[in-house]
C-alpha cells in the first residue's frame, strides 16, 4: 500500500529541481534524483520512526504508565501475603493481614481466566522462558501452570491479556521477588461466575474453589480454597445438606448450587 502511494505521489523515475544563483548574474543548475533514491530514503525514516516510538513506548510504559503512586519503596516487617484482585486488576501485597503495596498487573482473559483460590508460591526462577520477563514465580494450582512473572508486553498491564497468569511490570516481579519467600500465601479473588457443571469429590477447578470459598464464608469449613474436591470439601457439603433437610450425597448439583448462590 506504501509503495502504491508512493509511487502515485513520484510517478516519474526522475525527479529535478532547479538551483538558481543571482550573484553577479543568473546561474541555473538542474539537480536530477532518481525516484528510487527517495523511496529509500523515506522508508529508512519511516523505519526509523517506528522502531524509536516502539521503544520509546515500551520505556516509558515500563517505567511509568503501569505505576501505582504514593506506594512504599522498602519491604515491609510483618508476615507477607499476597491478594489478587482480578476484576480491579490489581496486586496487593499484605503485611501481617493488612494492605501494604498495590501493583497494576494483567490477567487472564475471559476464556483463559485466571485461577481463584488460596495458592503459595511453590518455586522462583530468573528468566523462566520467552514473554515471562525477568522473574518468575510458580503457584501450586494443580490443574495447570500459573505464577506470577514479568513480562515482555508492558503495554498489557492493566488488561485482560494473559492465559490466566498474573503479569507484572518488570521492575515490580523483581521487587517481589526479592521480597516474597517459597510458600508465601497467594488468594486470588476473581470475578463472579456461576458453576455450570455437577461437583463431586476428587474434581479440581476454579468452581471448586468457589464453592470451598462459599462454604468457608457460611462457617461449614475452615479449610483452604484450593480447588480440589478432597473429603474435607465433600464433609462440610454433606453438613449443609443435613441442616438444609437435603439429600446427603455430599455432591453439589444445580440446586443445591442455586442455593448456595454460586
């Protein structure tokens, strides 16, 4: 399309202008440029322009665009937590139970979401593969691979963008990283959904994790949101089924769903 316009714009394979000098007479001087002479020239700028403002964008994106304001530079002393936000899109870094830090990250996008329940980084690593960014930081979620990272899209902060990973700003996952130890707490709390499927026990998935945060929330278990349906899942489901005058099947099928509200 650029070449058409191009060459609509020059269509001859010649270009002249003319030079004229008046000092002590009239002197004229033709000057003949080839077309293609132009046409590399202004691809080069062209060229030139678009990696520039590419990078130029990532810096400053990187560096400012995705920033929280106002947020504390040193770690903090108490027990450290991490609570994820994913409608907001937003990391909170917890001391001792209380909001400490806030990050912008990005999560995963509506037909890969991103996992909710109450994880632990289980491992970190330095530059774990292609579009992880500098750091890496693995959750126990035993349906898949997920962690929190970096990234090489910094524009996709504060998006919907991933495949159900938590992206962070570089410099943010390094800080983290730095601060975090193996076996930090991870809840991620994520957008309201509705379970479309009958659960039962030794099922996994992020409906099941709503469910044990549901029955966590009514006081019929004490239990982490880890999204396997484990004997003490199907206990607490068979409990509200007996005070609720239900069937005891310890299984969770639309109705008993309906009424949990989930």
């Amino acid at each position: 399309m650029l070449v058409f316009l191009f060459y609509t714009v020059f269509p001859y394979d010649h270009i002249y202008y003319v030079k004229a000098s008046y000092a002590g007479g009239v002197r004229v001087t033709v000057v003949k440029i080839k077309r293609t002479q132009i046409f590399y020239s202004v691809a080069i700028l062209l060229l030139m322009s678009i990696i520039c403002g590419i990078v130029g964008y990532d810096y400053v994106d990187e560096q400012e665009l995705a920033a929280i304001e106002n947020q504390p530079m040193t770690p903090p002393t108490g027990t450290m937590s991490i609570v994820i936000k994913v409608s907001q899109r937003i990391l909170e870094l917890h001391s001792d139970g209380k909001p400490y830090k806030q990050y912008r990250i990005a999560v995963g996008k509506s037909d890969t979401p991103t996992p909710i329940g109450d994880w632990n980084i289980v491992w970190k690593d330095y530059d774990w593969g292609t579009g992880f960014g500098t750091r890496w930081m693995g959750l126990n979620i035993p349906w898949g691979i997920y962690g929190i990272h970096g990234t090489n899209k910094p524009w996709s902060i504060g998006q919907f963008a991933s495949h159900g990973c938590i992206r962070m700003r570089n410099r943010d996952v390094e800080e983290l990283f730095e601060w975090l130890p193996i076996g930090t707490n991870v809840r991620i709390e994520g957008r309201k959904m509705k379970v479309g499927r009958i659960l039962k026990y030794q099922m996994s998935g992020s409906d099941v994790a709503l469910l044990q945060m549901k029955l966590k929330e009514l006081g019929y278990s004490n239990s982490r949101a880890d999204g396997v349906f484990g004997n003490i899942t199907k206990q607490a489901v068979e409990i509200y089924q007996a005070e609720h005058n239900l069937e005891v099947t310890g299984v969770v099928n639309k109705q008993l769903a309906e009424l949990l509200g989930i």
